[in-house]
C-alpha cells in the first residue's frame, strides 16, 4: 500500500511539474511581457517624405491606420522613410523602416523583432545584418530566408513590402 501511495504522488509532482514548465515555444504572449511591441495601434505602412510627382509630403497616421497619399501605379517615390507594418510572427512582432532617396532604398532599420529569450536575441544578431544587407542589394523584398531564421526572415519580408508599397516603390 505504501508503494501504490508513493508511486500516486510522484506521478502527480511529476505530471504538475510537467505542464507547469514554460518553454520558448509558447508563443509571444508570455505573461513577462519581454515582446516588445510598437506604439498603440501601430500596424499599417507609412510614408514621410516627398513624391516625384512634386505632389508635396504625404503622411499617413499609423494609429489611424492611414497609408501613404499621392500616386501608385508603378511609379518610383521620392525622397523620405517609409515604416512597413508589424508582421506578427508566431515568435513576435517584426517591423522595418526604410530611408528612400533617389527613388532607392539607401538605409533599412529594424524597428522590432522578436525578442522574449536569449535565444531569440542571438538568432537577430545574425540574421537582421544579413537580411538588411539583402534588401539593399535586391532593392526589393524578395530576398533569401536566412538559415535558422526562417520565422523572422518571413516577418521582416513582409514588413519590407509593407514599407516599399507605402513609398511608392516598383
């Protein structure tokens, strides 16, 4: 009997234990708030700066959710930054800027990326270089997913885009 009553509460230690313990994998909602996320309402493209067309600046309000002002339709942009959404990736937000002059991409900076663990931290010191070093070279966002990356190169892609669509660019 005393046997059974032990082996019962290991087992249970053992299975609480279990399902109590937190793993990175468990999405970036933690309760220890370590994601960062961008400002209040932050989740659409905008665009400071000037177009080719002399149309003046145009702004968008990212709390608005506004876009960008002035003409598409294939035209290049002019000289200013562009923000690109937050791509919400299972490990966290991603977000770019991009600084056009020229109607060229000539800067990229990451605004946000995932960063709840250490890992997370080691993961972007590689790979955001390497992705910035991409997009300025394809001056587009059709650039490789980074090995061991993968999550965070998505992410970045899409903000890019986000971020090239609302300057105006190809």
């Amino acid at each position: 009997m005393r046997r059974i009553t032990g082996w019962l509460l290991s087992t249970v230690a053992a299975l609480v234990l279990l399902f109590s313990y937190r793993t990175s994998t468990m999405g970036a909602g933690g309760e220890n708030g370590a994601i960062t996320s961008g400002a209040a309402g932050s989740t659409g493209s905008t665009w400071s700066g000037t177009d080719d067309g002399g149309t003046g600046s145009s702004s968008g309000d990212s709390s608005s959710g506004g876009a960008s002002s002035g003409s598409s339709g294939g035209s290049s942009g002019g000289d200013g930054a562009a923000t690109g959404s937050v791509a919400q990736t299972r490990w966290g937000p991603v977000q770019v800027k991009i600084t056009v002059s020229g109607g060229k991409i000539t800067d990229v900076a990451v605004l946000q990326v995932p960063d709840g663990n250490h890992r997370d931290q080691e993961i972007n010191d590689y790979a955001v270089p390497i992705l910035r070093q991409e997009a300025l070279a394809a001056q587009s966002a059709q650039i490789d997913t980074v090995s061991g990356a993968t999550v965070t190169s998505d992410g970045y892609r899409e903000s890019l885009q986000s971020a090239i669509d609302a300057a105006h660019l190809r």
